[in-house]
C-alpha cells in the first residue's frame, strides 16, 4: 500500500544487448478499427538484434531477428507503416543496421494468431543513419555521408539524392556517452553514438523535418503537377510529357497529390497533358526560323510535330 511497483521482464542483456532505439506501431485515424491495432506492438532495436513483442492483452514475443553483421559503428533503424495489400492494409516494420534494410510484414489470420512474414531486402551501398517512410511506397534514407535518398520499396530504384551537408545534422553523440554520468556504457554503445541522430529526424504525415545546429529543414516530395511544372519551366517539353503519361498511365514513382478512382486522376493527368501539347506547339511556332533552307524548317518541326501527334493519338484513344 501506498509503494509503486512494477513487473519487469528482461528482453536483452549485456552490453551487446543494450537497446538503442524503440519504435511502436501508430495506427492512423482512418484505420483504427484494424484488427492488429489492440496488440499495442512494439519493435526494439538492439545492438545485435531486432525485438518484435505485443504489449496486450500480455507480453508476447513475435520474433528475435538478427542483423547481417554490420560495421560496429552502424545505427540500429526501426521504422513503421502501413502497406496496402489486396483489399486491406497491414503494418510493415522496416529496420537495418548497416546498408540492408529489411521488411516484416505483420498480419493477423482469421484463426486469430499473428504472423510476421519476412519480404525481400533492400541492398544498398552505403552507412544508413536514418530511415523513415514517407508513404507505403517510398522511403527516405540518410547515409553517413549525409546523402539524402529517396528509394521506392517496390523497384528498389534510387528516385532521387539530395545533400544535406547545408542542414549540419545534430547528432546524439552526448547522451550516447552518457557524458552526463560519467561515460557508465558499454564502448559499443558510445562508438554507436557517433552516428546516432534519432532525436534530430521525425516524419508525419507525408513529411520529415530535420533538426540542424542553427536550424530546422522540412522535407517532402513534390506533388505530380510540380514535377511536371519542374521540367516545363526548364522547356523540357518531351520529358514533361513522358512524366505526365506515366502518372497517367500508373506507372509513376512516389506520386503524391493524385486521388480518386483510376478514371478520375486519368482524366486530370489527361486535361494536364492537354495544357503542355498546347505550349509545347505555341513555343515551337514563336522559335520557328524564319530564314534559311528548307531542311532547317523541317528539322524544326521534325523535333515537335510527331510528338504532339502521338500523344494526342494516345490521349484520344483513352
């Protein structure tokens, strides 16, 4: 009476089991009646291994998941969301220690039972420090060398790369040390901390600020009409197009701002692509050469004419 208490379990032990990085599953509003969502799962990072365990109705313990021997120094990275499958969403647990970012898929059977089923990895050529989901199809990533990547899950492919040397990410170093208490940690838990920014990245809601020393950095992906307006502004017309038809066509990567059903964001991308045929043809006839041989006005038009028209043969069909 009148004592707290508490009943522990211990999970890890030793220095090699010295958690860094502690990651529970956020169901969003509009899927909070998911079947999975009263397990309260938790995932844990340790210096060896990754923890999957449900909180409730009592402490269960799904999986123990090793790394594939890392460099001692590399950060353990968790990392949820959910992924649509069918005609239902589960959560997906994205995690690495090193440059092999591996997905587990969780799901619950109708019998009840959980399962955690392990997808294909993602190989990379570099340190990761932070990972974070930015929708169900594309990831950002940080290297150590502070190289931004953006990278869809699906293909694998590297969408983009960006340097974030500008931001002068804050590292937590300090408390890793525990510089506080007078260094009481293992030495690799403080060599980890080298490169241990957790505190310094957080993503919400399709975005992901970055704490630098002197500032804060906001990052997104553009939305599909600015990465068509990025390249008209640049007069590259025939890339605009081919861009434009792959969201069209639902071929594109890491789309945001496209909603509705397939007919309804085609026939937007359509009335977009309408609006690009009409520059191209205007910026084509104010640049036509209005002197020199022949050859040079068909050159000209050569490079317009049969593209407008294959696409308005395309759109038409549509």
């Amino acid at each position: 009476m009148g004592m707290r208490s508490c009943d522990s379990r211990c999970l890890f032990s030793g220095s090699k089991g010295e958690v860094c990085c502690i990651e529970p599953l956020h169901t969003p509003p509009d899927l909070k009646d998911h079947p999975i969502t009263p397990y309260s799962l938790l995932a844990m990072g340790s210096l060896t291994k990754i923890l999957l365990i449900g909180l409730k109705p009592s402490l269960k313990v799904w999986m123990i998941y090793p790394y594939n021997k890392p460099d001692p120094s590399s950060v353990p990275q968790l990392a949820w969301q959910f992924v649509p499958a069918q005609k239902t969403y589960n959560p997906v647990l994205a995690f690495c220690r090193g440059d092999i970012v591996h997905f587990l898929l969780v799901k619950k059977e109708e019998m009840g039972s959980i399962h955690v089923v392990n997808q294909r990895k993602l190989y990379l050529n570099c340190d990761i420090i932070s990972l974070s989901w930015i929708n169900s199809r594309t990831l950002v990533l940080v290297d150590s060398q502070e190289q931004l990547q953006v990278v869809d899950r699906p293909s694998q492919e590297v969408l983009d790369r960006l340097d974030l040397d500008q931001v002068q990410l804050v590292y937590n170093s300090r408390h890793f040390k525990s510089l506080a208490t007078g260094g009481n940690v293992s030495e690799a838990l403080a060599l980890v901390g080298e490169k241990a920014c957790y505190e310094s990245v957080s993503s919400y809601a399709g975005q992901i600020l970055y704490l630098g020393t002197k500032s804060a950095h906001i990052m997104t992906l553009r939305n599909w009409r600015e990465r068509v307006d990025y390249l008209l502004r640049q007069e590259r017309f025939g890339e605009a197009l081919a861009l434009a038809w792959s969201f069209h066509e639902g071929t594109a990567k890491a789309v945001v701002g496209l909603y509705g059903d397939p007919a309804k964001r085609k026939g937007v991308v359509a009335d977009k692509m309408v609006e690009i045929l009409i520059q191209f043809v205007e910026r084509s006839l104010k640049r036509c050469p209005d002197q020199g041989k022949i050859q040079v006005l068909e050159q000209h038009f050569q490079e317009v004419v049969p593209v407008v028209v294959d696409y308005c043969l395309l759109l038409q069909r549509r």
